[in-house]
C-alpha cells in the first residue's frame, strides 16, 4: 500500500471549480471525507494508498461572490470544520497582499521539501492546485523517484504533464464527485451470462467475498458510508463482481441483497440506523430551517429535524427520566421508539449525541432531579456552542437564537454574561 502525501491549495482548486461548476465545488468542499476515500483507491495507481500526511492550506478570510444578483460572499472558512472532520490539519494561509494572494503555495513547496527527509520514506505526493509557480517543485520529488500526481480541475502547465506520472483534471474530478453507483446494471440483463460449473463456481466465490468485504466494512463504520466510495473500494477486492454490473443488479441492488442489520440508505450513503446519524443533505425547500442553521446543523452533525421534532424529543427525554431509572442504551432505543409513535424519526446515535450534549451542558438525565425538557435543551444548546467553539465554527447571536428558536428553547434560553 502506498505512502501518500496530499497537499490542497484550496483557494485555488476552489475558485478554480467555481469558475466551472458550483454544485461541483460545493461538493469538493463541503465533504471532502467522500472524495477523499475514493481518490485513495483510484485514479492514481494501481495500488491503494494510505494518506499519511494531508494538509489544506487556506485562506480563512478568502471568498467568492455567491450565486444570483445578492452578492453575497462565500467565505472559504465555513469548508474548515469539514477538512478537520475528514482528517486534514488545516494551516490558515492568509492574504499577504492587497490582490488577494496568499502564502500556501510557499508552504506547501516548504512542507512537501521537508517530507523529502521525513523518517516516512513517502512514496507518492498528491499536489492539488493549478498554479505553475510548482514546476520546480515537481521537479524535485521527481529527481527523489517519488510518484507524483497533479490534481486540478484548470489549465495546466505544459510541464506538469511532462513531469507528473498522473493529472487528475476537471473531468476526473467530475466523475469522483459525481460518482454514479445507482445505474451500474445494464438494462439488457439480469444477472451473468449463462456459464459452465467451473464458471458458476467462481461467480459464487467473487459473491461470497463480496458479501464478506461489504459486512466487514458496514460493521466497523463509524458513520455512515458513502456508496461511490464503497464501490470503488468493492471493486479493488472483487474486480470480477464489478465485471458482472455487481452480479447484473448493480451496486446498490447487490448490497441491498445483503439485507444488512438495521440499514438505511439514501441516494447516496448507507448507513446502519442505530449506530449512525443519518448523512447530512441540503435542506429541502419545503424546510423551515433556516439557511444559516441548515449550514451550522451540517457542521456540527445535528440531527435534523424541524422545531417540533426537537420539542418532542427533549419532552420524551423528560418523560423516560422521570419513568425509569437511567440506562443510556435503554433510553436510547425507548426514546426512538416513543418519537416513531409521533411520526418522529430519529437514529439512536442521535438520540444518544444529544443525551451527551445535555449531560456536558449540566442537564443530566442520570441524577436524582429530572430535568425539565427546556432544561435539556437549554443544556444541549450550550454544549453546541462549546463544540462549535473547538471546531473553530463562528455562531454570531442572531444565529445562536435562530437554533434556539429551532429547539423551541428561545424564550430567555441563555443568560448574558
């Protein structure tokens, strides 16, 4: 397996794909965690990799104009907490000039350098940006022996091609992002062409290690996972289920057969419903949740629900309090339970985020007084801010009372200090 190195210059890959195609940005940014996984295991070499090292240099103050005649700007700074999340450190690289330019180029060349020497004999380095100043750079790791690939979505110096064993471009990037695992079946079939018993046997290997690596992987998730990525990891391990449209059924039909415990799956995640919040998606435009909330709500991984969800679920937090002697799974599941009757649905990990959310914000539900259901949302409220703050995520007032106002908490839900 690979030594991976990945260096991201997002403002330049970022304005770059705005320039080409903003649903495509959004995605690249937003959750990088997805893309991330599949580029490990695509697109790059033949062999899986391991990124060892990944930074995101940018520019917190960095912006570009919105969509439509507002001009509001979309600062680069709500994509940090997603590149923590993914596992990225991120090194603020703000503006050194009048026009806007930043330091990360610089930096990168002196990290990437300095991983030249690291006890970590890299063995592939991943530069995402299309700004020329880095031939020089590629130059080196090239004189090193070390892989090099070129990620970006613009034009490209003519020496990048030359030097780099892999150009990831815009039409690449299109793909990862947009990776399509729904219509893998071909229409004109339903299953392997008709074979011979040698032929059969191999089909019941290639899906028997199918199914293994698919509960493997299911079982040890710690959220829920993107189907692209899973496909493409599927691939690797059972080229020939790949080879067959995954048995003729395509990929997520192939999983669905499975019949996983407790799965749920979307468009374009699976996930088990009682260990994982459900994927976080773009408020509908039937939502009442407000755009600023719907964007805090994705950052901090809240369950979403609208206001009268949350009232019935702080309100049912109360009532298993005050009916039972405190056990964090049973309140979890009897509380799932008691919202499905309301037509409320809820993960148990969710449920389960915001039992600990109450707890750290001094709302305990193990404790001899029971609190009250405002008194839990008051204290969940209170431990989102604290998060927020370790995230680095900004919660400006009116922000802060429109999530009270979502949590049905807004009258007099904070104290001013």
């Amino acid at each position: 397996m690979a030594k991976s190195a990945l260096l991201i210059d997002f403002d330049n890959i970022f304005s770059a794909l705005w320039s080409l195609d903003q649903r495509i940005a959004i995605k690249f940014a937003a959750e990088p965690g997805d893309w991330l996984q599949i580029l490990a295991n695509s697109y790059l070499s033949e062999d899986a990799r391991r990124w060892l090292f990944a930074r995101c240099y940018l520019n917190p103050a960095g912006f570009v104009s919105g969509p439509g005649d507002a001009g509001e700007r979309l600062y680069f700074s709500r994509f940090r907490p997603g590149f923590v999340r993914a596992g990225f450190e991120v090194v603020d690289c703000p503006a050194v000039s009048r026009g806007r330019k930043n330091a990360a180029d610089i930096r990168i060349v002196i990290d990437a350098l300095d991983l030249l020497s690291h006890r970590t004999r890299f063995d592939e380095f991943v530069i995402a940006s299309g700004d020329s100043d880095f031939t020089p750079l590629l130059q080196r790791l090239r004189a090193e022996d070390r892989r090099i690939a070129v990620l970006s979505p613009g034009y490209l110096a003519a020496a990048y091609s030359a030097v780099a064993d892999r150009i990831i471009g815009f039409e690449a990037l299109e793909t990862i992002l947009n990776a399509d695992i729904e219509n893998d079946a071909p229409s004109s079939q339903t299953g392997p062409e008709p074979a011979g018993m040698g032929q059969e046997n191999a089909v019941s290997d290639e899906a028997s290690n199918f199914a293994a690596f698919i509960r493997t992987r299911y079982d040890q998730a710690t959220e829920p996972l993107n189907l692209a990525a899973l496909a493409f990891e599927t691939a690797r391990i059972c080229p020939a289920a790949k080879q067959s449209a995954w048995f003729g059924k395509g990929f997520k039909g192939a999983v669905s057969d499975l019949h996983l415990p407790n799965v749920r799956t979307s468009q374009h995640h699976i996930w088990d419903d009682e260990r994982h919040q459900p994927p976080s998606a773009a408020p509908t435009s039937e939502s009442s949740i407000p755009n600023s909330v719907a964007e805090l709500s994705r950052q901090l991984e809240l369950p979403r629900l609208e206001t009268g969800g949350w009232q019935a679920l702080f309100a049912t937090l109360e009532l298993y309090s005050d009916s039972h002697e405190f056990r964090l799974s049973e309140a979890t599941r009897w509380t799932r339970d008691k919202l499905a009757e309301q037509g409320v649905q809820i993960a148990r990990a969710s449920i389960g985020q915001v039992v600990r959310g109450a707890q750290i914000g001094g709302a305990p539900l193990n404790e001899s007084a029971i609190p009250s259901a405002k008194a839990i949302g008051d204290a969940y409220l209170a431990s989102l801010m604290g998060r927020a703050e370790t995230l680095g995520v900004s919660i400006d007032k009116p922000t802060e009372e429109t999530l009270a106002a979502l949590f049905g908490i807004s009258d007099g839900h904070r104290q001013e200090g």
